[in-house]
C-alpha cells in the first residue's frame, strides 16, 4: 500500500490520497509480510513441491545438507574472511528457515535431519558481527512456522530464548 501510496505521489496524483504516511505506516505493520522474500520462495517451493512426495524429501534432505555443511564450516574455522562466514551463517539459517516451511514436521522436530543444536551454538558463539547475528537468530524464532509446535524439543526452544 505504501508503494502504491509513492507511485501516486510521482504521479502528482495526490488529490486521492486520504492517508497520511504515518497511519500508512502504522497499518503496514499489520499487514505487510516480514520477509517477503522469503515467502515468495517458501510459496513458490510448495507449489513446486506439491506434485511429488520424493521430490518434497530430497529437497528438503539438500537444504538440511546445506545447513549442515554451512554449519561445520563455520564450526571448525574453514574460513578465515569473516564475510564468508556470515555468508555461511546466512545460507544455513535460510536453509533452516525454508526447511521449517516446506517439510510437513518442519526443522526442529526430533528426527530433523539438521543439526539444529549445533546451527544455533554457532549463531550464538560466532563473535565477529554480533549485531548481525541477533538477526540471523531473530529470523530463527520469528519467521519459523514449527518452532512453537508441541513436537518441538524444549531443549530447542530453550537454546533460541
């Protein structure tokens, strides 16, 4: 609404405009997603994934991979450059993140094939940007769909709070 809202300001089509920024704001809050990027491609991969149960698994098996390998990496130091760690913190939280949307139980049941313990001790014990990783770790509590399910160990739920 807010885009809409500009486009009609370029357009010196402000005559129609009964909303003042401030409540456009305010209302975007509630209705706007938190990370729309991440939606569009959780939906998009459903849809995708809907036509095939094995297609489902061995997407999410490679993204779990994904998680893991990122996670070693950063773990025992295979990088030096701390850019490339944060890209590694960020592709293993994103691969957490869709995970948790695409799989039925999501990421942080009992049998999840990702090493949810050790993704989150890195996020936590990674020193280099702290700032950066509280949203990484945010992104975690925040955006996942399974996390407060009551199949979710509470020993997850304890390592995020």
């Amino acid at each position: 609404y807010r885009r809409t809202i500009n486009r009609m300001r370029i357009n010196k089509n402000n005559k129609k405009i009964k909303i003042k920024d401030e409540l456009a704001n305010k209302m975007s809050l509630f209705f706007a997603y938190p990370t729309p990027m991440m939606r569009c491609i959780s939906e998009t991969g459903l849809r995708f994934l809907q036509t095939s149960a094995s297609r489902r698994d061995n997407v999410t098996n490679s993204l779990a991979l994904l998680a893991n390998v990122c996670q070693e990496m950063v773990a025992n130091r295979k990088f030096t450059s701390a850019p490339t760690n944060l890209l590694c913190l960020r592709a293993m939280t994103g691969s957490i993140i869709l995970v948790d949307h695409i799989s039925n139980e999501g990421a942080f049941h009992k049998r999840t094939p990702i090493n949810v313990k050790g993704c989150i001790m890195v996020l936590k014990s990674y020193s280099d940007n702290l700032d950066r990783l509280d949203g990484l770790l945010n992104a975690l509590r925040f955006t996942s769909i399974h996390l407060n399910d009551p199949e979710t160990p509470k020993w997850i739920k304890t390592l995020l709070n």
